[in-house]
C-alpha cells in the first residue's frame, strides 16, 4: 500500500491579512464573499492553492485577484488547520501578513474582482462578524502585532 494511498490529504489554502496604518489606526483589508460558503459575509481575501504552485506566489495571485493589491512584503504569519474551518471539507490554510504604512496606504486604491463581491477597510481592532475561522486569524495577527485585543 503506498503512502500516498493510506493518508488522507487536506486541501491547501492560504489567507492574506493586509493591515494598513490610518490616521494612527490599524484598518485591516477584508473582501464580502461573492460565493458560498459563506455568500455575503466578510473574510480574509484568499483561496486555494494550485497545484506546484509556491505559497508565497499563491497568496500574492489571491490578493491581486480579490482586490487589486500587491504589497511589498508578504510574512508567513501562521498555519490554521483545525478540522471544520470550512464546510467543504478539510482545509488547512497558510495565513500571511503584510503591512502597510501610512504612505503606502494612502495610494492603495482596492477594487473587488474574482469572488469578491466587495472591498473595503476595516478597524483591526473591531472588524464585522468573519466567515470560515478569520476572527481567530485575525486575533492571532492583533496579538503578533502586540494589539492585544
């Protein structure tokens, strides 16, 4: 029996949590779902990997085709992989981090594209009701980012 046949597989995701300094606050950028799971709701931009594909380069093409963006600088921030996270099955998603100063956010003009119905900033510290597990990934950012809660 070969390995590959013994072990289930997860499918792959990642998520970007893009934080831009405003005016002195941390706005984080979140996409409304255009698709279920989850239609209508608020998340992380983000979405499945392809196959061969780095997970850096993933993150950057979900974030450019949700909204539009492409920081500088992406860091690996975390891996969320808790069985349930997602109604269509077995998920486990790589979270990146980027972030924007003030100058930079100032330029940054996102549009929705791909499955994103919409685009916009949000408080990090007080973001609307998230869909899949996003409000535990941004707790984890807030507390890397020592923003506490």
């Amino acid at each position: 029996m070969s390995t590959s046949s013994r072990y289930e597989r997860p499918a792959l995701t990642v998520d970007v949590v893009l934080v831009a300094s405003v005016d002195g606050q941390h706005r984080v950028l979140l996409i409304r779902r255009k698709n279920p799971p989850f239609e209508g709701r608020w998340a992380l931009p983000g979405g499945f990997v392809d196959p061969h594909e780095p997970l850096e380069d993933a993150a950057r093409r979900e974030l450019w085709e949700e909204t539009g963006t492409r920081p500088a600088r992406l860091e690996q921030l975390h891996t969320f992989g808790t069985p349930g996270r997602d109604p269509r099955g077995w998920t486990v998603s790589v979270v990146y981090l980027a972030l924007l100063g003030e100058g930079e956010s100032r330029v940054v003009q996102p549009q929705a594209g791909d499955d994103a119905a919409d685009v916009g900033w949000f408080d990090l510290l007080a973001p609307p009701s998230l869909a899949f597990d996003h409000a535990d990934i941004l707790a984890h950012a807030r507390n890397a980012l020592d923003l506490g809660e």
